[in-house]
C-alpha cells in the first residue's frame, strides 16, 4: 500500500451528545478513507 506513511482520515459523519441520568453518551459516525462508516460510543 502507497499510503502506509500517512495516518488514517477519519471524516466524522455524525455526532450527538445524549443525557441518560447522570451519564453522558456520545455517539459519533466516522468514515475511513475506503469509506467504511464506524460507530465510536
């Protein structure tokens, strides 16, 4: 692979703050550059 030397790009989709109680959840979207999308909880 020619773009080993490079970090991987991760463009953020989605992002949303939730209250739950006393807890905060963040839910963010993230797509890699073959443009698989993730979940990051």
């Amino acid at each position: 692979m020619e773009d080993q030397d490079r970090p991987m790009r991760h463009e953020e989709l989605f992002s949303r703050a939730i209250r739950a109680g006393k807890r905060t959840y963040f839910f963010d979207v993230k797509e890699t550059r073959n443009e698989e999308r993730y979940l990051t909880i």
